[in-house]
C-alpha cells in the first residue's frame, strides 16, 4: 500500500473537478469523496471502474520540459497529482492511502487519449 500522509514523502499537490468531459479540469483546494462513486461533483465520477484519476507531477514536468511550459495540474483532466510517487509503475490492484481515511484501488493503468496527444 502506498500511504501519502505528513509523515511520507509522497504528497498530493493538486485536487482537479470539471463539471464536464472532454475539458481540462480545475483545481480546488479539497473535494469530497464518495465511496463507489469518485469525487463529489466531477465529470468522471459514477459507477464505473475509473472514477478517481491520478497523475505524477514528474509526468506533467517531463511535458513542460518538451516544450509546454504552461502545463498545469488538471491539465489532463486528472483529479489528483501526486509528487514523490511511482505513479507511472502502479500495478492494478495496489491500494493508495490519502490521509486517515482515504483508500483509493488502482483498476486501471493509463487512459487513451481521444486526441492522439
């Protein structure tokens, strides 16, 4: 289990909602979780097997680095960007602890993009 807490060097660095699909999302500084469901409010939530994405800060960075330096988080429409995580190398099945309460399952790796990005 991956725990991001006060006490581990992994952290989340952006919470990110959209009312709708298809646009990036925006930053909030906290959002409620609803078990089963995914995020209070966002777009991508439901009942479904990807309703919480995450991507790695280092991942949005290696994009700035090829020339999109005004890349933000929510910028790919994730919900929450972690820094300090393997994100990338996740297996399906691993258990992501944000806080006391919080346990998110990874079901899926990647997600395919509708504009060939």
């Amino acid at each position: 289990m991956i725990q991001i807490n006060k006490e581990n060097a992994g952290r989340v660095c952006a919470i990110s909602v959209s009312k709708k699909k298809g646009i990036p999302k925006s930053n909030v500084h906290e959002a409620f979780l609803i078990e089963d469901h995914g995020i209070d409010g966002d777009a991508h939530a439901g009942k479904w097997h990807r309703q919480v994405s995450f991507l790695a800060l280092e991942s949005i960075q290696k994009m700035r680095d090829k020339g999109m330096p005004r890349l933000r988080p929510g910028a790919f429409a994730e919900n929450i960007t972690t820094e300090f995580i393997d994100i990338p190398h996740l297996k399906i099945g691993s258990k992501v602890k944000i806080g006391e309460e919080t346990e998110l399952e990874i079901t899926q790796i990647g997600k395919e993009s509708h504009t060939k990005c």
